[in-house]
C-alpha cells in the first residue's frame, strides 16, 4: 500500500499477491475462537502493511495456540 500511496498505481500482481495475503489471514482466522472486531482489526493490519502484519499475525496466532495448548495440558 506505501507503493500505491507513493506513486498513485500498483502493479497488477501486487494487487493480487495483497488480495491473497487477506485471503490467508481469514482462512487463519476464522475458526478461531476470538471475538470479529480482533478478526477483522488483523485483516485491517495485513491490509495495510501487508507481508510484515501478516508474519505478525501467524506469530500472534503461534503464541496464542501455544499457550491454549499448555493451559489444556496443566489442567
């Protein structure tokens, strides 16, 4: 999105490759237990900075599964 803001187009495939970063970001999301405004606010980030939010998000999802699981196993 900064290429867009800078130069006022985007490439066709940078389109594309963005609209399949959102896409994987819901195929994460949706079978989580987590409220929609979480949901749609990690579709907003991956919107907006794109690859560097969705790493994020794979990482928030890593430590958030990790720690479910751990509470499941002590209890």
């Amino acid at each position: 999105m900064i290429l867009f803001l800078l130069t006022g187009n985007a490439p066709f495939f940078l389109l594309i490759l963005l609209a399949a970063l959102v896409y994987l970001t819901w195929i994460e999301l949706r079978n989580e237990p987590i409220d929609l405004n979480v949901k749609l606010w990690w579709l907003s980030v991956v919107l907006l900075v794109n690859l560097p939010g969705y790493i994020a998000m794979r990482i928030w999802l890593f430590a958030r599964r990790r720690r479910t699981s751990d509470r499941s196993q002590r209890a």
